[in-house]
C-alpha cells in the first residue's frame, strides 16, 4: 500500500503547491459586467481574477464553496500474462468540482481546471516509492449536473492509470 500512499501524496504537495515545485493549482473566475446571462464570457467582461484551487484527500468539507478538487482512494489492480507474471496497475481519481447558480452555468470552468491540473502534475517529475513516473493523460468524464443548494454542481472525473509503479 506504499506506493499508493506515496501516489496520493505527491499528488496532493503538487497541486497544493507544498513540493518543491511550488506553485498551487489556480484557476480564473470571470468578474465584471457580461452582456447577460448567456454569455458569461462576453467581450464586456471586465477581467479574469486568478484563485488558488484547493486540494483535498477523501471528501471535501460540507462547508467548502466550489471549486474544488478531490483525490480519491487509489486502486490498485493487475492483470495476469500468459507468462504467470503479474502487470500491476495504480488507477486514481481526481474530481474537480465546480458550482454556478443554474442559469449561469459555466460547464467549461471545470475542464479548465482539469487542464491546470494535469498541466501541474507534468510541470516537473513527481517521485513515488523512489521512482519519477510518467504522467499519463487521464480519462475525462462529465458528471451530471446535480443541484446543491442553491447551485447547479458541474463535476468532472479525471482518471489515471499508472501502470509503471
């Protein structure tokens, strides 16, 4: 369960911005006047202040506003080859989470910070159990919409797959 634990880790430092990378995962949100609901990203748009997004293992609290990101418990898998040897396999899930009141839902926020957080994670070579492994491109997949409170949440998975641990 080391390297899992090691995985989890160098995750969290990079995209906190605790490692010796140092640089926390940030993401703009639009501020200003827009010429209306339906165009959120408008030419009128007065400008684009950068936030630090923040990072947490597990579940986030109930009481932290979007957006957010969440690494989840690793898996670990294997398969078999004809040989008898076993191919180990880490897969781990980040969720970048993301709220807007529902007629000004932005669905491309939460893939921006999908982008910013693997761009991070290739930024620099991470270490686990003593090994840099390569970064592969995660697996991207919408959640659906659902409300909370008085937010429409607008979630997307980012799945790993690190077959060289």
């Amino acid at each position: 369960m080391t390297v899992e634990i090691d995985l989890v880790e160098a995750f969290y430092k990079r995209l906190s911005g605790e490692d010796a990378h140092g640089q926390p995962l940030q993401a703009g949100t639009t501020q200003g006047l827009a010429m209306g609901p339906m165009f959120p990203h408008s030419a009128m748009t007065q400008g684009t202040i950068q936030q630090e997004v923040p990072v947490y293992t597990g579940n986030a609290p109930t009481d932290k506003e979007a957006p957010y990101v969440t690494i989840g418990r690793p898996r670990k898998r294997g398969e078999e080859a004809l040989d008898g040897t076993e191919i180990p396999e880490v897969r781990l899930q980040l969720r970048v989470h993301t709220a807007h009141p529902p007629a000004r839902a932005d669905h491309f926020q939460a893939y921006e910070i999908a982008g910013r957080a693997h761009d991070l994670l290739e930024a620099a070579p991470i270490t686990v159990d003593g090994h840099e492994p390569y970064v592969p491109q995660p697996d991207l997949q919408p959640i659906p919409s659902y409300d909370k409170g008085d937010q429409q949440a607008l979630d997307v998975s980012m799945d790993y797959r690190f077959s060289s641990l």
